[in-house]
C-alpha cells in the first residue's frame, strides 16, 4: 500500500481507527486504574491491621473487633482479611462464643485465597477447640488428613483425643509418633513423654 493509498485508507475508514485507539486507551486507563485500585485497598487494609493489633494489645476488644470486621467484610480479598478471622476466632472464644469461633476458623480453612500453612494452622486451632469443648471425636475428624508441615501438633492432639475417648493404646502410638517428629535435643519431647506416663494414671 503508497502512502497516499494508505492516507485514502485512514480517511474512509477514520471514525473505525479513531474509535480503536480509544478503546485500546480506555483499556490501558483501566487496567492501571484497577492496579492503582487493588495497592490502595492493600495499603489501607494494612493500616486497619495495625490498628486491630494495637488495639487489641490495649485491651480495646470492641474497637479491635470493629476494625477487624471491617477487614473481613470490605477487604476480604486482600491478605489482612485471612489473618482479621483468626483475630476474630480469639476474641470469640475468649467470650466463650464457640460457634462463631467454629465459623471464623472454617471460613479460614475454606478460603480459596488462603496459604497452606494458614489453613493448617485454623484446622489445628478447630481441633483444639472441639477437644476443649469435650468433642474429641470431632477432633479426631478434623485431623484425618495428613500435614507434614504441623505432624507434632496434629499427632499430639491425636493423641489428646485418643486420651479423652479411653483408648490409651492409639493414644500412646499417636504421642510416640508426635515425638518421633521432632529432633532429639528438642525439650518439647519432655511434656510428650509426660503425658504419656499420665496415661492410665487416675485423676
């Protein structure tokens, strides 16, 4: 095509060309529009965190509390939401609040957003809280799928349940397992052998 063919071009055809280049702008506006969006939302969701802990280490459980269901309701995308429910799942049970707390720690497990090792860490946390609430078979329901990343923690609270439902011998495999996990100086074995001697040992 000669230049003046392609003149002829852009001149019939201009109000299509025209409306192009708008469109590809308005697509470029927007998409660096949303980014600058998305680090504003993170950046504010950042000062809301900081607050709910300051807040919280103060003793302002009501403010913590408001600053943290913000984060769950109008940031619930952004990191600081995943770590607002754990806040929240304290704060629950401190207030003996059980089914809130069951729900703030399975809305953990069920994030899609969520890291891995967040969503082992509310597992365990749910698991503690059914064997605290005399449900050890729930306990026991909640740990069935493997973690290597929390082994000891898991196989303890096994062992924990095992305890509560009088079957000592899982209880002792599950407490020998948990210290098999960890490394020989570690004194954490020390309290895992404790119970262990408890085992069968009357109140």
């Amino acid at each position: 095509m000669t230049g003046p063919e392609l003149s002829e071009f852009l001149y019939r055809h201009r109000v299509s060309v025209i409306a192009g280049i708008i469109m590809v702008l308005l697509a470029a506006m927007g998409f660096f529009g949303y980014e600058k969006y998305q680090r504003h939302q993170v950046e504010r969701a950042a000062v809301l965190y900081n607050e709910l802990v300051d807040t919280l280490v103060a003793g302002q459980t009501s403010t913590a509390r408001a600053s943290a269901d913000t984060l769950v309701h109008q940031y619930g995308h952004t990191p600081y939401a995943i770590f607002a429910r754990f806040f929240l799942a304290r704060m629950d049970s401190e207030s003996n609040q059980i089914p809130a707390t069951e729900a703030e720690l399975n809305s953990v497990i069920q994030a899609k957003t969520a890291p891995r090792g967040l969503k082992g860490i509310a597992t365990l946390s749910l698991a503690r809280l059914y064997l605290d609430q005399k449900q050890p078979q729930k306990a026991l329901d909640m740990l069935k799928v493997p973690d290597a990343a929390f082994a000891t923690l898991q196989e303890e609270i096994q062992g924990d349940a095992y305890v509560a439902l009088h079957q000592d011998g899982k209880a002792m495999r599950a407490y020998q397992a948990a210290i098999a996990d960890l490394p020989a100086a570690d004194p954490y074995r020390s309290y895992l052998q404790m119970k262990m001697a408890n085992i069968g040992v009357a109140p």
